[in-house]
C-alpha cells in the first residue's frame, strides 16, 4: 500500500465484489465509497505500537480531520479487519476506473 492508491470499500448497501467497477454506468454506487490513500504511521498506544491507515474521499481536497467527517470525507483505520473486503483500482488521469486488483 502506498500513498495516493485507491481502493473501493464496501458500506452497509454497497458491496464492491458483487458489481463491475469497471463499468462507467456504475461509477454513481462508486463514488461515495471511492477513498485514496493520505498516510499511514506508527502510533504508540500505552506499550505497543498500532498502524494507522487515513484514506482520504477522492473528491476530498482539505486535509481536516473532523470528527463529523469521520468516513464521510475520510477513513481513520487502525484494525486490520477494516481492510476486508475493500478492492484496489488504479485511476487514469481522467478518474476513470483503468484496473482492478493488484497492478
């Protein structure tokens, strides 16, 4: 993972496996659930350390994190298990979904 790669993540009504990301008639369902990498650390909580992944919405262009935006305008993960379902896609320079997958 690196910084500025996307990836699709799934919601509670949207399921990225189940459609073809490919097809521009489904970029609408894609839209909200389409976030870029911004950065990731190393946290120190108590005695151990924690990885923390902020994925920012690609429509997103401020770096705020408010707590009212949280996974509106940005993903804060620092569990492991968030990343269960989500799928990379690399974006051409137009913001049209190119490849899916690993690339």
């Amino acid at each position: 993972m690196k910084q500025n790669e996307y990836f699709v993540f799934p919601s509670a009504d949207f399921d990225p496996s189940a459609i073809d990301l490919l097809d521009p008639a489904n970029n609408r369902l894609i839209s909200p659930n389409l976030f870029r990498v911004q950065k990731f650390s190393k946290l120190l909580y108590g005695n151990s350390f924690v990885r923390e992944y902020v994925f920012r919405h690609h429509f997103e262009t401020s770096v705020e994190d408010k707590k009212e935006l949280k996974d509106i305008t940005y993903k804060a993960i620092k569990s492991l298990a968030y990343f269960e379902g989500i799928v990379k896609v690399r974006i051409n320079h137009i913001g049209q979904i190119v490849k899916v997958g690993e690339y």
